[in-house]
C-alpha cells in the first residue's frame, strides 16, 4: 500500500513535471512568432499608373515583401499560434499540412523557428521551386498522385507520427483574428487612409483555403465600409459554383492549374455569404495578365496574382463604362521567380495552359 501511495505520487510530481515544461515551452513558442512578427514591417500597397483608367485607381498589396514570400506567411503565422494556444502543437509534435506550396513553405520557416518537424503533402506536379524552399527551412515532402489524395495522406501521417494536421482549409478561416488590427483587411484600410479614393469601391482576391477572403468580407462589414468584395476563381475550381447553389458537396474531377487558388471542393474555410460578387477567369488569362504585369512592376508576379488582377482589370472597365470613379485594391500574392519552370516557360504554358497570345491582346485593348 505504502508503495502504490510513493509510486502515486512520483507519478504525479513526474506528471506536474512535464505539464510544466510544455507550458513553459509553448510560452517560449509564441513568444519567438510575436517576435517574428515584430522583425517583419508590414507589406506595401502598390499604386500602377493606368492612364486609360482616369479617375480609377488600382492597387497591389504586395505579399511577396513576407519573410518567406507570399501571402500564406500570414496564414501560417495565424495557424501555429491557434495550434499552440489550443494545445495541439506541443515541444517535439511533427507538423504536417496539406500543401500546394506557399502555405508549407511558410508553415516549414515557423517549424524551423520552434525547431519542430515539419512535413508537407502536396501533389507531385508542385513547382520545384516551392519544394526547394520547403527542404530548404528544414521540412520534408510528402508526394500524392492528385490534389484530392493530399487531406487523407494528412491525416494518416498524422496518425502515425502522433503529429498535429495543421488542416488549413479547414482552420484558415477561424485562425485569423478578422475583427482586431494586424490582419491583411485593416492593413489595407490603414494604408489607402491618404489616397484619392480612400475607402475601396472593390477589393478583390481569389481563393485557395478561402480564409482571407473570410477575413477581409468580415472585416468590411464589422467596420461598416461601402467596399464590395470580388472573389476570381480559376477553371476547375469549385468554389464559384458552390457559391451560387451552395451544395456543399461538389466536386471537381481535376485540380486547378493555377497553383495556390481554386479547390476540387468545397472547403470549410470558404464563407460565401462574405463574398459579393464572384468571377471565373480562365487559366490563359491568369498567365497573360501576370506576363502583362511584369511590364508594369518591372518584375515577375505569380499566376494567383494574374487572376487578381483579371478581376480588378474588368471591374475597372466596368467603372469606366458607368462613368464612375473610385479605387479597387487586389493581391500580389508571391513572386514570379518560384514559377520560372512553369508560367514563364513558353513550352510549359503552350503544353499545359495553351495560347495566350489572344488574353494579351484583350489585355492591351482594356487598359487603353
């Protein structure tokens, strides 16, 4: 009896032990991503100069300035500290994430920063250059045949590894604080303070888990602002279609190939009735307005961002023809450099994406 009692009680001395020591780690872990954040100045809100647009000014939040390039350094910022506030993530769990690139990049630069596995599950046609960066913070890659094998594979190594699914499509949309400061829609208000048109007529984004455009409908109307949010979705993307019948259950028989946006379905994190308007644009068009763009930033832009701008462009030629003024803001996403294989390889884009030639020219018709 004496020594169950002894025995009880170092258990739980041992116990209170290691309770202590995760706290204590977690403590240290949010504290090194708060500071993080602190090293990183917030990103710029371009201005382009479209003389056929008079009295309309379009601009480019540029997520390509993050430390790990893109917008989903946000996201993965805004995962890890609800996993290790919710205590999911504790010191030595391996990370694992369904990935078709930006969001595991990022996710591997916070493991690495909390010294954490990281593993990535992605599709096996993800651009080399997002794999390279990926082992690059010290994460490991995962490769399924499809995009629709990538929520399974998750979940099984998550299991088998005793790890933590961040599971980005379905948390994105609740893991970013949408009605306080720091998140992208009040750094774009807080910016476009002092311009012409100070309150945007528009802003528009396209969808990959749908979490920002959660964030940024949400925002606009907890703020009470008269802005219109515009979400472009690319071929073979089942968002727009659930956003006009809202069933649930649809499904897409091929994924996207505009890497980083549009799903083959319908994700939990996509909250339509934030969203005011919805537009498909081909993939040819994403491609030719990310080449156009490069001739007006100097620099190379991701495809996600030539569907962007897609939509900005035609709503900026919708208020041209109502004889309206205002501002639209959209996304530079990442930069052009990862995709130099793919959308600015002319075989890849003929081969995978087809002629672009015909965009270009409707491109350099509307902006006139």
């Amino acid at each position: 009896q004496q020594f169950f009692l002894c025995f009880s009680l170092c258990w739980a001395q041992n116990d209170k032990r290691i309770i202590t020591m995760n706290s204590n780690w977690v403590k240290h872990a949010i504290s090194e991503i708060n500071a993080d954040y602190q090293r990183s100045a917030d990103t710029h809100l371009i201005r382009l100069a479209l003389p056929g647009f008079a009295g309309i000014q379009l601009y480019l939040k540029d997520e390509s300035t993050h430390p790990t390039g893109s917008l989903k350094h946000r996201l993965a910022r805004s995962l890890f500290l609800y996993g290790l506030c919710n205590g999911w993530i504790k010191e030595g769990t391996t990370i694992i994430e369904s990935s078709s690139g930006s969001t595991a990049v990022s996710e591997a630069y916070f493991a690495r920063l909390l010294g954490l596995p990281f593993i990535a599950v992605m599709p096996s046609c993800t651009a080399k250059r997002k794999i390279e960066q990926i082992e690059f913070y010290g994460g490991r890659c995962h490769f399924v045949e499809s995009a629709c094998e990538i929520y399974a594979a998750s979940e099984m190594l998550a299991r088998e590894l005793n790890g933590h699914y961040m599971d980005q499509f379905t948390f994105a949309e609740r893991a970013t604080d949408w009605r306080g400061n720091n998140n992208i829609a009040d750094s774009i208000f807080r910016q476009m303070t002092h311009e012409p048109h100070p309150v945007p007529s528009y802003i528009v984004m396209s969808a990959g888990t749908g979490g920002t455009s959660a964030t940024i409908g949400r925002y606009i109307r907890c703020q009470g602002y008269d802005t219109q949010l515009m979400v472009v979705d690319p071929q073979n993307s089942v968002f727009l279609d659930y956003w006009q019948s809202r069933n649930a259950d649809l499904r897409s028989p091929v994924g996207s190939k505009i890497e980083g946006i549009g799903r083959p379905r319908v994700e939990p994190s996509f909250i339509p009735d934030v969203v005011d308007e919805m537009l498909r644009v081909p993939d040819a068009a994403s491609v030719a307005t990310a080449h156009w763009l490069e001739t007006q930033l100097g620099r190379k832009v991701g495809a996600s961002t030539g569907t962007n701008m897609w939509g900005a462009l035609q709503l900026a030629a919708r208020m041209r023809e109502e004889g309206r003024t205002g501002s639209i803001v959209t996304l530079l996403c990442d930069s052009g450099e990862r995709y130099l294989e793919t959308y600015y390889n002319a075989e890849w884009v003929q081969a995978n994406i087809g002629d672009i030639a015909p965009w270009q020219a409707q491109i350099a018709q509307l902006v006139k």
